[in-house]
C-alpha cells in the first residue's frame, strides 16, 4: 500500500464480531483487561503477541498505532512510547551497557545531546562525534566497544543530513546498530530502515500527530527479535504510549502526507523570501543548493522537510527582537503542528551547550529555527516581512 492509503486504512484491532467493524480506530482507554483463564494472563505477561493485558505492556490502540507506523516505515514492528525522548532514552538505556561506545552525528537535537552526555558520566559510556559525510571518519571512530551508531535523517536544527546508505553497512559489518532519528523527514520523505538503519526513533510529537495537540513517540525495528528484546526492557522502562495520545496521534497521521507536501510547498517559498531578504545573512534549508547537505539529500530523501534555521545580520539581539515582533507565526518550542512556529535555539532547546559545542554543533547565536506550517504563504511572508 502506498502511505497515502496506509495512512488512512489503519486495521482496527477488535474483537471478533459479527458482520461488522469500525470505520474509526476505537480508543481503548483502558489500563488493564479481565481474564477467565490465569493460564492465559500469565502467558500474556511473557510476550508482545498473547492477549491484551496490561496497557503498559500491550494496548489495541497502541498496537494500531505501531503497526501504521512500522508499515509506513517498512519495519517488522514498532513500539510507541509516552514522548520522542521516552523512545530515544528507552532505546539508549535497553542496548547500552557501561563502558559501551557510541557513535553519533555531531548535529544532533540538544535533549538527545544531552541524554548522550549524561550517560557519558553515570555510566561511563564513551561518545565520539562524526560529521557523517565521510565513510573514513566512521571507520576510524568505531571501537571493539562501540555499540550503536547514532543519526538524525535531517537533524535538529541544522537540517544536517547524514550519508546513511555509505555509514549503515560500515557499522553492521563492525556489528554495530544503526539508530535514525526520523522526525524531521517522517516515513514520507526517508525511510531508514530501507537505507539500513536498525532502528528508527520518531517524536510523534511533531509531523506525525501534526497538530500540537498530542506528546509521543515511536521505535521501530527493522528486526522483529531485536523488537521482543526491547519490548521486555520497555515493560521495565515504563514509558508507554497513553492510548488516548495513540489515538490522537493515528488520526493525525491520516493527513500526514497532504500536510507534509504542504508544509514543504510553504518552506520553499518561506526560504526564498529569506534568503533574498537583507536582514537575513544565511539560510539553511536543505532543499536550497548551498546547504552542505543537499546533495547528499537529493541522493537518498524525497524531500527537504519544513522545519529549518535562518541567521539574522545583527546577531543575538538581532534574534531576539525578531522574536518578539512576529505576530501571526508563534513563538514556541516544537514543530511539525499545523500553525508555523519559530524559536531562537541559543536562547532555548540548545541552551545546554556552551559557546563552544554551539559552535560545534553549527549553531549561530543569531540563528532562528522556523518550523512552517500549512497556511497561505501570503500570510506567512507578510508577517515575517514586517518582523524583520
Ligand atoms: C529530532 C527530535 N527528536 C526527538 C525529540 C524529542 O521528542 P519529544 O519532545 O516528543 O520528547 C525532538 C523534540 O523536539 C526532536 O526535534
């Protein structure tokens, strides 16, 4: 099925009935289900794949939600979590033991930055950063202790889009697990896993649920062992999907590919208007010629995303003062929602990182991050025209 369809025909999971089936997905706001048999529950407490039992082990909303997203991302299955951090820190904790090394891309959004840190000193877990454009840099950064390799499809917030086709077979023929980040480019515009990733990490917080109105996140595994191992340590971890937030996140979902299409129609034009803007010294959408990612994004997404920064000619103050005077579009942390947002990263999201890692990270203190929405593009350059 193409996305556009899978989207939109999600299989309900329902009890068996007579001639009938909902057209919705029903919410199955329930924490825990009743049993006639203790065989049956015992059983259920073991595995993904027995009966429904418990909602922080196994819920049919969740599970509908799971199977539309591992589908969409050609996976053998998925498991949704409470937030994107509670997928990527579920993750981070379930396949890392202390003294493991990771790989990442040096780009990366602050809160997974920060994650990587914070393991770095409770648990000792070593952390090298790569470019991820250079197969040579991978080579020499995996140790006998690296265990997962860590990217971001377009990263967070620099639209960095790492070489997955060239980094993936390095890192499986040394035995390490390739992790994508694929919240920026959604299922519609890059599919890791097809590009031999292990495993993709999504905030479903952003374009799949699509209307600021749910916090989610999602794993999906390319292998359904590695997902049963997972689905084990997620019982212990405790950050499952509330069934209320999977239902919102699947309705969404059903216009994720129009939204998407729409936002990135909206982002060309929103960066041609900045970049021919004299407030503005520097635009980073991927999809214009200069970004340092675009031809390896051209090479493996089918698009460029929406959410992108821009850097203001005057610097911090510069930044702020813009902030300040959009009207229309909002100030506001998160993207990927239906209404246009921005933030100034410095000042925000990255305001762990020292001038320094900023600076490693590709971050001016000038630098806005837009997320454009779905509106008429008219609006949208008629407010940041009078901001800036
Ligand atoms: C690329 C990326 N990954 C993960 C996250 C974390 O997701 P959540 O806020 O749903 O925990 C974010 C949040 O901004 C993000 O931008």
């Amino acid at each position: 099925m193409h996305p556009e369809t899978r989207v939109v025909h999600v299989v309900a999971p329902v009890p068996a009935a007579a001639g009938s089936r909902p057209m919705a997905v029903p919410l199955y706001q329930t924490s825990s289900f009743a049993f006639d048999d203790p065989a049956v529950l015992a059983d259920s407490m073991t595995r993904p794949d027995g009966a429904f039992v418990y909602s922080r082990m196994t819920n049919p909303t969740v599970r509908a939600l799971e199977e539309t997203v591992a589908a969409l991302e050609n996976g053998a299955a998925a498991l949704a979590t409470s937030s994107g951090m509670g997928a990527i820190n579920l993750l981070l904790h379930g396949l890392l033991r202390s003294g493991d090394h990771v790989v990442a891309q040096r780009s990366l959004y602050g809160g997974t930055y920060a994650t990587l840190q914070d393991l770095s000193v409770r648990y000792g877990i070593g952390v090298t950063y790569i470019s991820g454009h250079d197969a040579e840099e991978l080579r020499a950064a995996i140790r006998p202790t690296t265990r997962v390799l860590y990217l971001e499809t377009i990263s967070n917030p620099t639209g960095h889009v790492s070489d997955l086709p060239a980094l993936a077979p390095i890192a499986r023929a040394a035995g390490v697990l390739t992790v994508v980040d694929n919240t920026f480019a959604t299922p519609l515009l890059g599919r890791p896993i097809e590009q031999g990733a292990d495993i993709v990490v999504h905030s479903a917080t952003k374009y799949l649920g699509g209307h600021s109105d749910v916090t989610g996140g999602l794993a999906v595994f390319a292998d359904e062992d590695r997902y049963r191992e997972m689905w084990e340590h997620a019982v212990e971890f405790g950050a499952a999907a509330d069934p209320f937030a999977a239902w919102l996140t699947l309705r969404g979902m059903q216009t994720l590919p129009l939204r998407m299409r729409r936002h990135e129609e909206n982002a060309a034009v929103v960066a041609g208007f900045l970049n021919d803007h004299p407030a503005v010294a520097a635009v980073r959408w991927t999809g214009l010629a200069d970004h340092p990612s675009h031809a390896v994004a051209s090479r493996f997404l089918s698009g460029f995303g929406a959410t992108f920064c821009f850097d203001l000619a005057g610097g911090y103050d510069a930044a702020v003062a813009f902030s300040t005077k959009i009207g229309l579009i909002s100030l506001a942390p998160s993207l990927g929602g239906t209404g246009t947002v921005l933030m100034h990263p410095a000042s925000t999201s990255h305001r762990q990182l020292d001038e320094d890692e900023l600076a490693a990270a590709g971050i001016g203190t000038g630098m806005i991050r837009i997320a454009v929405g779905i509106e008429h593009p008219d609006d949208l350059l008629a407010d940041l025209g009078q901001a800036l």
